[in-house]
C-alpha cells in the first residue's frame, strides 16, 4: 500500500513548481463568430460569460516529436502543454480556451489562443496540473 504524501512535502514540490511559470493566462469556454456587414469577413471573439482559471502558469514543448511520413514529405508533431497549479479553481475542462496575457520569456505568445485537448491529472505529487494544448490559428475566414 502507497504512504500517503506528506504535505510538507506537497507544499514545496507545489512551490518548486510555481517558480518555473513563465506566462499569465486566462482560460475562458466559449468562441463567437459573427459576420461584419462592412466587410463581409467572419470575426471571432470571446463570449465574456465565463472566466475559468486567471494566473500565472507554464507554457512549454514537450521533447517527445513524433515524425510522421505522408507522400514524399516527414512531418514533425510536438506537444504543447502549459501547466497550471495543482489548486486552480475550477478545473479546466476539454475544449476551453487558453489566452496568453503576458510572457516574461518569450512577448510573441502574448495574445495567442491555444484550445485544451487534454487534462493531466497531476502526478503523484499533484504538484501541477498539465493542459495539452493545440494553437488556435488566424485563417482567412475568422481574422479580426
């Protein structure tokens, strides 16, 4: 039988984790379309009813690409995570959103969208909680 984990222990894993985030986000449900009259393109924007977790998290690649042969050309695949506190209320949920405010390393994630496609549950520490992400992209078709 597993010994049950000290909280002490919990709480400087927890801490040791958070010292690693490198973003600020908001993880919001709900995108809107809407046609502009004026231009006749298709505008997305955030429906503003729900707010999810707000706070400091980690936005990281994971090392495990998986090369993919398709006709005459390799693809390469890689994970995107971020990782968020153990205790961020609420959980988030598959096929919320992930807005990026603000990145001490890297200002070019800044205003980037990246949709949850999967929950970690947060290992035997329950240190983090990992999200895997896919990047929303701007088409021609949902550019504001």
């Amino acid at each position: 039988m597993a010994r049950p984990l000290s909280p002490r222990v919990a709480a400087y894993a927890r801490e040791a984790v958070i010292s690693y985030h490198n973003i600020e986000l908001e993880i919001t449900r709900q995108l809107v379309s809407s046609l502009d009259e004026a231009t006749g393109m298709i505008t997305t924007t955030f429906d503003g009813g729900f707010t999810g977790y707000t706070g400091s998290g980690r936005f990281w690649l994971s090392n495990d690409g998986v090369v993919s042969n398709v006709g005459d050309g390799d693809y390469s695949t890689i994970s995107t995570n971020i990782s968020i506190p153990w205790d961020a209320d609420p959980v988030p949920a598959l096929d919320e959103y992930v807005v990026i405010t603000s990145a001490y390393e890297d200002p070019t994630l800044e205003g980037k969208i990246y949709r949850i496609v999967g929950v970690d549950g947060g290992g035997f520490l329950r240190a983090a909680r990992r999200l895997q992400v896919v990047a929303v992209s701007e088409n021609r078709d949902t550019r504001e």
